[in-house]
C-alpha cells in the first residue's frame, strides 16, 4: 500500500538535518569492487528482479579477493512513476491487442536504483550460503538439538559482532527506531537491511534482544515471556507511532533455524510476502508465547521442522549421526 | 488480460517472425498515455518490483478515458550486470558495518528496462480484478471460533458437492494418485488444478478424508490422529511411487481458514514458493499431529491467528461482535 505521505516525511528528515555536508562527504566512497571479475552467478530470481554474484576484486595489495554482490532493483514508488507518467515519457510498443498494449519505457537513472550489497572479503561460507541447493526437510527432537544442533552450533562459533555492535552502538546508531534499555527484557528495533524505508508496503524491521547467550526458539522458556511481551508490545506500539501500520498488519515471527544465533524477532508487512515467511521457518510470536505460557518446556522437547540446503553443515551432522 | 510471464513468451513469439521491419515501424508509436493523472495505486509489490496503476488519460476526443497500467522492472541478466560491475560504476554507499556494505548503483537506461503494460479503455470489471485488499491479521481464540467463526460457516453453506463427487468417483477419478478406501481413516490423494503435473519442481497435491463433518482443524482431536498418521504415511509413499519426490522434499501442511470447509491436506514441493505456505495460514501435518497428541483438545482452545482481506465476509462477523 502506497503512503505517499509517509514516504515524503522521511525523505524530508534525510535532508532536514542540517549537516547535509557531511552526509555528501560519507557518501563519497572508492569503488567497492576494483577490477571484478565474475566467477559464478550463485542463484537469481526472476520473480524478484533479485541476482547474486560471486566475483573477484582487487584487494588491497593487489592480491585478488573474493567477494559477493547482490543485486536488487527496487520497488517502485507510486508518486514518482505517476509523475513520470505524466510527463509523457518515449515508450516503445512491443505488442498490442485490442485493448492491450505492452510497452518498453527507460525511466530517469533516479527512478532506477539497484541496491547492491557487497560482501567483501566473502568467504567460502558466504559464498555457500547464497548458492542455489536442494532443500530436504529435517524433524528435529529435542535430543537431536542437544546431541546434533547444540554441538554444531558451539563448534562453529560463528561471529556475531556485528550484532554486538549494534547493541552497543557502536555501529548503525542512527538507524535504531526504538530502544528497550533493559538489559534483561529490553531491545533494540531497526530496520532490516532488506528495506529501503521508501514505503511501508515491504516494511521489514528486526527486534534485537539485549540480554546475550539465547541462541534461538530452543532456548526460550517461561523466563523470557517479559523480554517476548515486551518486543511484542513496544515493537507494535514504535512501528506504528513511526510507520502507521497497525499491529494487525504486521507479520511478527522468529525464524528457526534462525541464520545468526542471538535471539532476534522480525516484524514484517502482513501484505509483503518476505523471504522466510513460509511454515518451515517462521514461527509466529504470538504462538510463541502462547506455546511457553503452556509448557514452559515446550521449545526444549518440541520436534521442529526446518529445511536445510544440500551443502549446509547442519545437514552433514545429521547424517553423520545417522538422521537422514 | 495482462499475466506478466504470458505476455513475455508472447513477445518472443513476436520477435521471432523475420519481419524486422515491420516490427520496428511498429515499434514508432504516439503516447499510449496521454495526459496521464493517477487515480488511485491498485495494487503493488515490493517483493516482485510491479506497481498496478489506475488512471485518467486524454481519449480521442479529448473526453477522459480510465487506464490501467501495469509496470514491472525487469529481471537482471547476469552478462549484462557483470560487465556493469567490471567497469567501476559510480556507487554511493548506504551503510557500512564490518564485511557488509550496501551501496546504490544506477545502472544506464538499456540495462533498466520497464515493462508497461496498458489497458484502455479500462472498464469497472478490469479496474476491480486489480485491486489489492488490505488484509488484517486475526486472533481468534477458541471462543471467538464457537461465537462467530462456526455461525458464520454454518450459515454460509458453501456447497461442496464437488468433494463429494470427488470421493465417489462422479468425477476426476482417473486423476486419482492413490486411495485408501476406509470410510473413516481413509482418503484421496490427487493432483491439485495448479499444478500441471509436467515437472516436479511445483509439484502439488490434495489429499482429501472420506469422512464427512470434519470442517478443519478446529474439529481435529486424538480421534482422528490414524487418519491424519495415514494421510501423513500414505501420501508420502504414493508421491514417492509415483513422482520420486522423497518424503523430506515435500511441504505438508492444513490452511487455516481453509478454503473449503471438508478437511483436506496440501502436499508441495519443498522447493515450490506456492500461496498460501505462509506462516498464517500454513500448519504442517506433522505439528498438528504433534499438538493433538500433547492435548486432545488442543484446536479446540488454542487462539490461531490467521488473515482476512478487507471485503471477506468473515471480518465483517468479527467486525460486528466487537472484535476487531
């Protein structure tokens, strides 16, 4: 849904901060991807005007580096197509039949952005990550998480700093839409890098918990229902005083297996149909709750559903310990 | 009428006549979009990057015309994009944190098509069938369900003699998949109508209970759990036999609310993104199973929550008792 209005106010505060010097000056950035070279095309939607590369570029020294590149076009905004419509732009006729015509139109390059989002150096697990495979689905008890999951998890110890920065505000300050400060039962609500913010049709925004060391859905117990009521509650209440979606609007799911391992709770558009929404991964909040309120056991003992791609490590776990 | 895949093929089909000069003269057209003004947006997504317009334009005697246009961005093509990158386009960074950086690129005109495809004159009808619904999410506990949803279904009576001349074969028996006759625990599995059972890859399946009464998943308690096990176990066996799809590439799952009201089970490709896997309306079979088991009762109390469009006939029921 369009909210033309919307999307002008926060345009507007781009620009009202007065240090427009500055931001130009942080905008101006060397090229990200000296010398690529494409190796492979990892996955592509038509469907979502989406491609993943995976290319070389020119390190520092010279010495070539692996990087990731995907590419997004972006969605189109309502009042800058109307205008441009209005303005007669050339569009050339591919086909017509009685009261339809299909048409090529070449809009101005500010009506074209791509959104390209450079990994850099990627390595071989990012590579991995974005490379098209075939999924199976896993039934995971609650002793294969103990005897499979939890020793994977802990093995690899990937790197959540990332995170951490954010938390600590050390990185991505600006972007955080609200804060819960409590260290227990607070968080941090921004938006995911998925989103542009140019309207509230895709709206994608993520809850970060301050509170460290709870991995996912498997850790969550009757203990946490404060720290889940409130990103329910305060997640409703920020999105809605900033955005103007209501809270029945908003999709508000937990993805398991999530792809970092600190807890965190996505807000999504009930109208945009956002990657990872599907019943194999996201798991509703508001079940959640109602699922621990229950047995505060239940995520501990639960068979869950997920599905794994062909090369994920998880999925060679379980075949080693003979569960696929 | 505009389906965006139908018209591409179309427009290969149209390139490939021989006729280059007459296609190109005919490519030299007038503005199909005269003095263009926005009525209203009628639908877009963010996800696929298309955008549904309706609008007012100059007809030929200069008297107002209603349009319909349909804008969609075009797919990447990974040469074109690669050698974009390989020539170190201008890109200005969004943000960056640790190995991550989105930027924004601005591709030239030929690398940034659109397709526009036009309708006029418009009619009512064709103005309608684009127009996107708000949707809202509903909490419907097991109250609400007795109060308003079950009067609503009752009252309705949706006719669903086409089951019936499902199960006894007064029609598509020859597209039966499998049987199991039992009056009780038994069913029917067969190819949905949208798949056309030419690849795997969007395989679909329905698979339908010969017991009579059982509205959906509200009505589900341990005494059906031979039939939903046999459902679950048959129906995995039989798309193996038949379609060499294991059962750990298959997404099975219940809608809530159905779209027919005589209980039936989805079977789809895990790799297939079809409508209606979203988290609120999808439930996998093997969850259903696992919560009867755990509480005989379990859909009968349990708050689900579930999407309904603005013109549905069962938010007006809620909208009436005060519940939303």
């Amino acid at each position: 849904m369009a909210q033309p209005g919307e999307k002008r106010k926060r345009e507007d505060d781009t620009n009202n901060g007065g240090t427009e010097d500055k931001d130009n000056a942080a905008r101006e950035v060397e090229n990200p991807l000296p010398g690529f070279r494409l190796s492979a095309v990892l996955r592509e939607s038509a469907r979502d005007k989406t491609i993943f590369l995976h290319g070389q570029v020119s390190g520092d020294d010279e010495a070539k580096e692996d990087a990731v590149v995907i590419l997004e076009r972006a969605p189109f905004q309502a009042e800058s197509v109307s205008d441009l419509l209005g303005k007669n732009p050339p569009m050339t006729l591919q086909l017509k039949n009685d009261i339809y015509g299909v048409y090529h139109l070449s809009p101005p390059p500010e009506l074209n952005e791509v959104k390209a989002t450079v990994i850099r150096p990627a390595t071989e697990k990012h590579i991995k990550k974005y490379l098209r495979q075939e999924v199976y689905l896993i039934q995971e008890s609650g002793e294969d998480y103990k005897n499979i999951t939890l020793p994977f998890i802990q093995a690899q110890s990937f790197s959540i700093q990332w995170v951490y920065n954010i938390l600590e505000k050390k990185a991505e300050a600006d972007r955080i839409v609200y804060e819960n400060a409590d260290p227990e039962n607070g968080f941090v609500l921004l938006p995911d890098f998925k989103w542009n913010q140019k309207q509230v049709e895709d709206l994608y925004l993520i809850a970060i918990c301050h509170k460290r060391g709870i991995k996912s859905l498997r850790d969550l117990t009757a203990d946490h229902l404060p720290l889940l009521r409130n990103i329910m509650k305060e997640g409703k209440e920020a999105i809605l005083k900033r955005f103007g979606l209501q809270g029945n609007q908003l999709r508000i799911y937990l993805h398991y297996q999530p792809s970092y391992y600190h807890l965190h709770v996505h807000f999504t558009a009930l109208g945009h149909d956002a990657p990872g929404t599907t019943v194999e991964r996201a798991h509703l909040l508001n079940d959640v709750i109602q699922n621990i309120e229950m047995d505060s056991r239940y995520y501990e003992t639960r068979t869950l559903t997920y599905a794994l791609r062909e090369d994920e490590a998880l999925l060679k776990s379980f075949k080693d310990a003979g569960k696929f």
